[in-house]
C-alpha cells in the first residue's frame, strides 16, 4: 500500500512539473508567437506545433509502452521536453519563427506522453481506487497553477531577448520531472502475463456506445478549453491589459481546473459519472455567458475559472468512464484512440483560435461554441437513459412471481 502511494505521487508530481511547462507556454506562446511574426494569423501556430506533435506521437507512444512499459516512454517525454526548451531558446535568440514552431512541436512530444499519467495511476491501484487515484493525478496541476504564470512573468525579462529566461525555466523543469520519472515502478499488468486473454478487435473496442460518448465529451470540453486559454492572452493585451494581469488570470484559471480534483473523484463515486459530466455541460455554458458580458479583468478571471471547473468535470468524467470500456490487454490502443482525439480537437481548436479572434472578435467567438456545447448533452442523457433501463430490466428480472 505505501509503495502504490508512492507512485501515485510520482506521478502526481510529474504532472504537476508537466502542468507547470504547460501552463507556462500557454501564458507566453501566443505572445512569443506574435514577437516572431507580423500576421496576426500566425501567432497561435506555435502553440498549435505542440498540439500537432501530440497527434502525431500520441498512438505510437502508446503502443510502445504497452510493449516497452510506461517508464521508459515518461523518461523520454521528458527529454523532449529538454530538447523543446533548448530549441525554444535558440528560436527567440535569432528571432526565428520556425524555429520555434519546431521547439514547441518538440513540446507536443512531451505532451503525448505525459497524457498517459493519468491512466498509469489508474494501474498502480486497485480498480475501487482508479477514479481517486486519476483525480489525485490530475490535481497535480494546482501547482502549475501557482508555478506556471510565476515562471513565465518572471522569466520573460530574465535575459536581453524577451522570453528566454521563461524557456530556461522550462528546460529545468523538464530535467526536474525527468529525475522524479526514473524513480517510478510500475506493477506488471494482466495484460503483460503469459495467460492473458485475448484483445477484442480495436474497431468493437473503440465503436462501443460508452467509449464514443466518454471520447466526445472529453475531447470536446479540453477543445473548448484549449480554444479559451489560447485566445484569452491575445485578447487581453488587444484591451490593454499587461503581462502579469494576464498571467493572474491565467493562474486562476488553472487552479479552477485543477483544485476540484481533490473532490472530483468522491462526487463521481456519490453522484455518477453522467451527472458529473452533466454539470460540467451547464458550467461551460456560464463560461460562455460571462465571457460574453465584458472585456473586464473581472470578467476574464470570472469566465477562465468557471471554464477550468467545467473542463475538469468533463475530463475527469470522461477518463473515468472510459476506463471501464475496456481490459488491460486493450489499453494502447484504446487510451492512444481518445488522447489522439483529443489533441486533433485541440489542434484545430489551437489553430482556430487566431483566425476566430482576429476574424469575429472575442464575444462573437464564444456565441459560436453554444452549439457545440449544447449538443454534448444528447449522448449522456441518452446513455443515461440507457442505464437506467437496464437497470430497471435487471431489478424486474430478479423479482419473484406471485
């Protein structure tokens, strides 16, 4: 029991560094972006590398460690990591724009495996504790919340070029997480025994009802929420606010994203996952709301915490379910189908962002996502209603007859 502890812990700290990079390009990449270009249109492309480099790697980094192990893929994720800040550097050194397109697909290599710490906590606990342990994980992220803006306001001017001490920082980080990485131990699964059983077809594993719902719903509220926190930094300094007011409002928006966790995994247990999932639909729809009410700092802050808490909701929500959709011995291909959709949203969402803001403006942008995110409720309230039928058939079959 201690040593699952421990590497829950170890994990929780690898997201927390991973988090901590995370947050700290979403806090500069756009304005790095629009130092290297001209077009207004280009300057959330680099942010969309990362997303692009996640994609691609995301289901050959998952087959490999169902075959490799989980710790030899996080080890080298984290190298990436390395080799993006270094990249990153060089890119605002000689003001090359390129160059930090590839710094930061580099950054998506990391990303693609970092993705898989959530579902390796799942693994190295008993299944009455998977939900807890995934939202412990996840909770990790209330230290990039404080971390994260603190690296990036403070780094930004370290050195002569702008950003420079923020992607220093980075790579420090990234060698942090890469010497917490190597002390992880990870318990041989049942899928790794001699006799296991034999995988279903990936096709019946990926069309299954629950997994398409659990997919959807995850991809679409980290979409959303990619979509916001890569234009809110633009659009906040189009309305004049500076760097540290946007790195507060960037921070507040992590720690709504990342404190719920610590009660996430209990409301899951007490309430259901569907209804769970059901409140972060109604609280994606306030964030639009209030999004759409003002240009204020008040009102950012207000619209990305309400966003962060209805992204961790759906997220959490969305892992949680998924994970009951299938057995170990299918778990590359299956987490490697979700997170790969994931990042495909957020790439085009990522990409998205620039053109929408440049194009429709901030309020016209959100008024577009009512649709989307309306429409998320039809397949959980038909999958709850499915449940509640079978449930309904089972308690009919096992009372007596008269």
């Amino acid at each position: 029991m201690r040593n699952m502890h421990r590497q829950v812990l170890i994990l929780a700290g690898s997201q927390a560094i991973f988090q901590s990079i995370s947050v700290l390009i979403m806090t500069i990449g756009g304005l790095a972006g629009a130092m290297l270009t001209s077009s207004p249109l280009l300057i959330t492309v680099p942010l969309s590398m990362a997303s692009l480099g996640t994609v691609i790697v995301m289901f050959p980094a998952s087959l490999w460690m169902s075959r490799a192990g989980r710790k030899s893929g996080f080890l080298a994720g984290a190298v990436s990591g390395i080799a993006a800040a270094i990249i990153s550097m060089l890119a605002m050194i000689q003001h090359s724009f390129l160059l930090l397109c590839v710094g930061m697909f580099f950054l998506g290599i990391y990303q693609a495996f970092a993705q898989f710490y959530r579902f390796a906590a799942g693994e190295v606990v008993p299944p009455t504790y998977l939900t807890k342990a995934i939202s412990l994980v996840l909770a990790g992220g209330v230290v990039a919340a404080l971390l994260g803006p603190f690296l990036a306001s403070h780094g930004s001017n370290l050195f002569t070029v702008p950003y420079v001490g923020s992607f220093l920082f980075m790579g420090i980080m990234a060698s942090v997480g890469l010497l917490l990485l190597s002390q992880l131990q990870m318990p041989a699964q049942p899928g790794e025994t001699p006799d296991k059983e034999a995988a279903r077809p990936w096709k019946k594993v990926i069309s299954q009802p629950v997994y398409l719902v659990a997919l959807l719903c995850g991809a679409s509220g980290f979409g959303i929420m990619v979509l916001g926190l890569t234009a809110t930094p633009v659009a906040m300094k189009h309305f004049g606010f500076d760097l540290s007011q946007i790195a507060v409002v960037i921070q507040l928006h992590i720690l709504g994203r990342f404190i719920p966790s610590f009660f996430t995994g209990k409301l899951i247990d007490r309430f259901g996952v569907i209804n769970i999932m059901l409140a972060g639909i109604v609280l994606m729809l306030v964030y639009i709301v209030v999004a759409c009410s003002g240009v204020s700092w008040g009102i950012f802050t207000a619209a990305m915490i309400v966003m962060g808490l209805g992204w961790n909701f759906l997220y959490i929500g969305g892992t949680s379910l998924l994970a009951t959709t299938y057995r170990a011995e299918e778990k590359g291909v299956a987490q490697a189908t979700n997170d790969m959709s994931v990042f495909i949203i957020s790439l085009l969402c990522s990409l998205g962002a620039g053109p929408l803001l440049n194009i429709f403006g901030w309020k016209t942008m959100h008024f577009m996502l009512l649709p989307w995110v309306v429409s998320l409720a039809v397949p959980l309230l038909w999958l709850a209603l499915q449940n509640k039928r079978r449930r309904l058939a089972k308690e009919k079959a096992i009372i007596p007859l008269p």
